[in-house]
C-alpha cells in the first residue's frame, strides 16, 4: 500500500501505491504510516501521483496521521492528481496539509535546502 522510498534523517519519503484511499484500506493506510512514525520519522512526504480517489475515510486516515505528528514534524502531500486537489480543496485541508506540484519540491521544502 505504501512505498518507503526514501529516509533521510528525520523525514521519510513514501509513495502511495494505490489507486484509491477510502473505507476498505483507511485503517491500513494510516497504520502504514503511524508505523513510519513509530520507527521515528517525524516528517513524512507522500507522493500521492497515483492516487486517483480519497473518500471522507480516507481523508480521516491523513487528518489521524497529521495528528500523530503534531508539533514535532510536517506532513507534506505531493504531486495530488487533480480529483485529490480539488477535494482537498473543497474540503479546505489545503489549508492543513501542505501540498507541493511535485515531489522534488516537498523534498525540497521539508528538507529546507534551495533549488539545485
């Protein structure tokens, strides 16, 4: 369900390989990634370019995750197919999360060096 693709110091980088996010894998989601947590990442970067669909079950996994993070880390979501942009939009929790164009950009952002 999800990717590790990258951990470097204390933010993670993860694809997420599903298609949609919704009732039948939220709860696994958000294990997924309160695992990452655990394991003592305290910023995660999701790279949602193939997640086509996010259910209100879905967003509640992502809105439980920011919460586990808290004050300590960020989570960034990015390259948001155009679906997931406009829910979250709609939503206004891109007004929560913070959403990058492209993965290069969130790395970037969260990883606080310029452009190279």
């Amino acid at each position: 369900m999800i990717n590790l693709i990258e951990k470097r110091g204390s933010f993670a980088v993860v694809a997420i390989d599903i298609k949609r996010i919704d009732a039948q894998n939220a709860c696994m989601f958000r294990d997924e990634l309160t695992a990452l947590l655990n394991a003592g990442s305290a910023s995660l970067i999701l790279d949602m370019s193939a997640v086509e669909f996010v259910d209100s079950s879905g967003l509640g996994a992502l809105v439980g995750v920011f919460k586990s993070i808290g004050p300590r880390g960020d989570l960034a979501l990015a390259s948001p197919r155009p679906p997931v942009e406009k829910m979250l939009k709609l939503t206004r929790m891109d007004r929560v999360f913070r959403l990058f164009g492209t993965l290069r950009e969130a790395v970037e952002a969260i990883a606080g060096v310029g452009s190279s």
